[in-house]
C-alpha cells in the first residue's frame, strides 16, 4: 500500500513539472529587452495606487492642452532624468492637469479684487501650474546629466586602467558599474545588462547617447563606434579620450573661475555700496541738514 502510495506521488510530481515546462513562457532576446526597457521607463504601481494619484480625467485635461506626441517627449525627459521612481508620462500629464486646476483656483483668489484681476490671475496661475511639472523634470534632467559630465573624466580613467591591464571592454565597463556610484554608473549597468540579452555594442552604447545630452559622452560613443569599424585598439582610443577629457574638465573649471567676478558684481554693487554710501556720504548729508534746518 505505501509502495502504492510512492509511486502515485512521484507520478504526480513528474504530470505537475510538464505541465510546468510545457505553460512556462519562453523567454526570448526581444521579450528581454522590452522588460528591460519597461523596467528602466516606469515604475510598478498598483492599481488602486495609480486610480488615486493619477486620475484620468486629469491626464485627458493635459492631453487636450498638449501638442500631439506629448507622451514620447515625457519619456525621453524622463529618460533624461535618470527616470524617478513613480514617475511615468500618464503621471505628469496628470500632475500638469492637478497643477493646471490649482494655479487657476489660486490666482483667481489673489485676483479677488476685480474682474479683470482675476481673470489675469485664473491665465496666469493656469499657465504657471501647467508647465510647472515640465519645469521640474527638466531641472531634474540638466542636474543629472550635469552628474554625468562631471563622473566621465574619472570613469574613463578606470576604463583604461582596467583595459591596458588586460580586461576587455565589456570587463571594464563592469568594474566602472561596479566601482562607482550616481547616473554614470547606472547607465554603464544598463548598456552592460542590453549587451548582454542581445544587443550589440555600438546599438548599446548608441541607445546610451539618446538618454543623456551630454557632448563629451557622445564624442566618446563616436570615436569608440569608429575604432571598432575600423580595427583600431580599444586602448589607444580610450587612453586618448581620457586625456582629452581631462583637459576638457581643466578647461570647463577655469571657465567657471573666469565667470566668478562678473557673477559677484550685482550682489557687491547692490548690497555693499548702499552701505558703504551710507557710512560715507552719511554723516556729511546730516550735517547739510542741520545746516540747513537753522537757516
């Protein structure tokens, strides 16, 4: 009866893992890299959640005040942006809807005064809040690719470190992933994790130059898309963009030095020289009025 038992069981067992193997979806290059893309463009929220902070009636009122392709531009900032947690282009268009609604409602309260005062402050407070939510993602995008200027200089030092040390491309680029930190290295983890599901370098690292806006990057991509055509060692071409990019951080950082006097000229002559005029001219102007009170 037990031996009976057994084999029912291990029949059992072997039906349940065909039926397993035989429903389990095939996963393939294309299937990868869409659930990379959908995993880098948008976070995973809940229904409920989605209903609560992005109703549609919302979004359908940015749509209808938004030019056509609204949607793909959103995703491109967003991309530019490092893509936030939560943040999609279904919430923003309703963020633009939500803040649209509350700029209007709060210039037409400061505009209470008369009518031409609030129909100036519904336009204006309507106009701000509907661009307010473009304004901060754009922000966000120009600080992160501002990140990444500043990180290239030193990943690529590493980069040619690692390669003249004997390590290949795809090798060096995991250890800049893996030994640095901020924008650079979450985009040297994709390009890696694209490359590895199927894509090829130069599609990899082209796809890299559309998610950031940086002109040294770009060059960088160029140069190593060219060396590759052409059959010129990776090494010479990084150890040549390394030194070019160092010069180039030099150079930005003495153009930033030169700007510093004009940068502090307004605020010295608008909060120095009142007082300074006051300290100085002060004392002879109160003088002048005695005298000029006793006559």
């Amino acid at each position: 009866m037990a031996l009976v038992i057994g084999l029912g069981c291990l029949l059992l067992a072997l039906a349940l893992g065909v039926v397993a193997v035989v429903l389990k979806p095939r996963v393939t290059a294309a299937g990868s890299l869409a659930l990379i893309e959908t995993s880098y463009s948008a976070s995973v929220v809940s229904t409920e959640q989605a209903a609560v902070v992005s109703p549609s009636w919302l979004r359908l009122i940015a749509l209808r005040l938004s030019p056509a392709g609204v949607a793909f531009r959103l995703q491109h900032r967003l991309d530019l942006a490092g893509n936030p947690p939560t943040w999609t282009p279904d919430r923003v268009l309703a963020a633009k809807g939500l803040c649209l609604l509350v700029g209007a409602g709060l210039g037409g309260v400061l505009g209470l005064r008369s009518v031409g005062w609030m129909i100036t402050g519904l336009a204006v407070g309507a106009a701000f809040g509907f661009f307010l939510p473009d304004l901060l993602l754009l922000n966000a995008g120009q600080k992160r690719q501002t990140l990444i200027r500043r990180a290239l200089p030193d990943a690529l030092d590493m980069l040619t470190v690692c390669v003249e040390a004997g390590l290949g491309f795809d090798a060096a680029l995991a250890q800049v992933a893996r030994n640095t930190a901020g924008p650079l290295a979450q985009e040297c983890a994709r390009v890696l994790q694209e490359m590895q599901i199927g894509k090829s370098r130069n599609e990899a690292l082209r796809a890299l130059t559309t998610r950031t806006t940086v002109p040294e990057l770009r060059a960088f991509v160029s140069a190593l898309a060219q060396a590759g055509e052409l059959g010129v060692p990776i090494a010479a071409v990084l150890r040549e963009q390394a030194r070019e990019m160092r010069v180039r951080r030099r150079q930005r950082a003495e153009e930033q030095a030169q700007k510093v006097p004009v940068k502090i000229l307004f605020p010295l002559i608008a909060c120095l020289f009142p007082a300074m005029f006051v300290i100085i001219i002060g004392p002879g102007a109160i003088s002048i009025a005695r005298v000029l009170t006793n006559l």
